[in-house]
C-alpha cells in the first residue's frame, strides 16, 4: 500500500492529491465529512481549530476556522455541489486570513475501495493556472501529509 501522499497536475488549473488509507472508504468519507472527525485531522498542528460547521448535503454549506496561538484566523468556507456517500465529495471552497481571499476553486474528492484499502484523491480546480500554482506552491504538502497521518489513525480507529 501506497500511504506517502501524491501530487500531480493533470492540467494548467488544477492538481492532485492521492494517498491510500487501509480502512473502509465508508470510514474515510465519514472521517471527512463529520465535525467530531474533522477537528482531530484538518489543518495543522499549530492552529486551533475553534469553528467546524458541516451541513452536508447538495447546497449545504460548510465553515472551518483555524486560529494562531497570536489570533489570527484562516478561514475555509464553501458549498457542497455533489455528495454521493461514500464515493465522492464536490464543493466550491475560498480561503482567506487578513489581507488574502482566494477566488472560489472547486474541490473533487473521489474514494475508491479495493480490498479494505481506500484510495483518496482530491483534485482542486482553480479558475486560473497562476491561481493553481499559488496554491501548489505554498507549502500545501507539507501541510497535506501530516493531516492526512492523523486521518489515517482516526481511519484505524473505526475499525
């Protein structure tokens, strides 16, 4: 099993990112989507995580807020457009923190199962390549990995 986190561009705006998760998808999937999940994985370990609403369903919308130990808040706030449990997640998200709000890009998470191991990947879909590459280049990998350990012993706990 593949558990090191992939990152691919599969086009000018957009790009991938997969990891393999040995549990369930229906596992996974809840572990994305449900508050009591949410707040143990996403982020990193230096922001606090005071605000995770989650109303899943096509049109719901979702908030998280993430706050320094000096109170500066990063917000990601969006709307599902396709929830399909437990194979794939679509919704519009925006980021923004003092000074910064990023235009909507488009989020596809897919969940494919193979013999009790999950295959994760998120694509994100960004209006312009200049936005994709900001993005891509602003560290999100070694924001991405570390989450993606916690959501794998969160994923090992449900079993």
């Amino acid at each position: 099993m593949d558990k090191t986190l992939r990152i691919t561009t599969p086009s000018d705006f957009e790009f991938a990112m997969t990891r393999q998760f040995d549990a369930p998808r229906r596992f996974v999937f809840d572990a994305m989507t449900k508050p009591e999940y949410v707040v143990r994985w996403l982020g990193c370990e230096q922001l606090a995580m005071p605000v995770c609403e989650i109303d899943l369903r096509v049109g719901g919308a979702y908030r998280f807020v993430f706050r320094s130990s000096d109170g500066v808040e990063h917000i990601l706030t969006g709307t599902y457009r396709e929830v399909v449990r437990p194979e794939r997640l679509a919704f519009g998200e925006t980021f923004s923190m003092p000074g910064f709000t990023s235009d909507e890009y488009l989020v596809i998470s897919t969940f494919v199962e193979e013999g009790g191991t999950t295959t994760l990947t998120t694509t994100i879909r960004h209006p312009t390549k200049e936005a994709r590459d900001g993005h891509l280049n602003s560290g999100i990998d070694k924001g991405v990995e570390p989450a993606y350990d916690r959501l794998a012993e969160i994923v090992a706990e449900m079993g």
